[in-house]
C-alpha cells in the first residue's frame, strides 16, 4: 500500500513540473500565400519570440508586423522541447496536389540545430506538418491569426 501511494506521490508531482529547460537553438518560417489576392501572412519564430506579419505583393504594397510576442518560459520550453524531437529528416522538400491548382499554398522553412529543411505544401494534408501547426497556434492569442490547414479529402469526379 505504501508502494501505490508513493507511486501516485510521484506521478502528481511529476505532472505539475513544467517542461525540462531546452537549449536547442531552431528558427520557424511559415509562409501561408494567399497568390489569388496578392498577399501572404508569414509566421517566424525564433527561440523565445513569435512575429506574424502581413506581406504585400502588390505594386508599392506595405509590409507589417500584426502580431508579435515573446513566450513566456513555459511556452519556450514546451515549443523547444517539441521542436527538438521534430525529425526534419523525413520531410520530402515538396507536397502538391496536381488536381488543384490554387487554394491553399504553405512554404515552410525549418531549422534545428544545425539541420535545414525547405518544404513547399499545396493542397495536401501532412499529419506532422498540422502537428507543427497546431503547435505554433497553440502560441496564438488571437483566432483570426492562426494557421489554418484542413485535412483535404479529395475525390475525383465520378465518370458518367
């Protein structure tokens, strides 16, 4: 009996812990383009700081800042923690779907430690990739700033 206490002793005091201290260094770069309109929002996160800006591709277009903050150390350690086990290794450097040629359009731009990765997204659903969306989202106060990224279920038209 004095085992399963100790156990459960345990177990609480490990989940109110936060997150162990992260130390590796990563850079984020999202582009989410909106071609149709002219425009992209992009999503940087660099260790302790996230920016979202709005970037216009139009002709003498302005460029600004929407939204920046820096994460608390909570926030850091968890995103770091998450960041770090993030296998980069096993992203391809593009995802297209042939069938749709506009719509939703994502570059992402990733860097652990000293690994790099350039991946270009369009129309397609990559579980790991909503995963790391979900993640930065998570950091989002405001809703009409999130990433959105849909679990795309296509099928072709029936022939008749």
């Amino acid at each position: 009996m004095k085992n399963i206490k100790l156990i459960g002793l345990l177990f609480l005091l490990s989940c109110n812990q936060s997150p162990k201290e992260c130390i590796n260094p990563y850079t984020i770069d999202l582009w989410n383009i909106n071609g149709s309109l002219a425009y992209n929002r992009s999503y940087h996160i660099h260790e302790d700081t996230l920016r979202i800006s709005f970037n216009d591709k139009l002709e003498n277009g302005k460029d600004s800042v929407l939204y920046e903050k820096v994460l608390d150390k909570n926030q850091l350690n968890e995103f770091c923690n998450y960041i770090s086990s993030f296998n980069i290794d096993t992203l391809k450097s593009e995802y297209i779907n042939h069938s749709i040629t506009d719509g939703d359009q994502k570059i992402l731009d990733i860097t652990i430690g000293v690994k790099r990765k350039s991946v270009y997204i369009s129309n397609v659903y990559i579980t790991n990739i909503a995963d790391l969306i979900n993640h930065i989202n998570e950091l989002i106060d405001s809703s009409k700033l999130k990433i959105k990224y849909a679990n795309y279920n296509f099928k072709p038209p029936e022939v008749y």
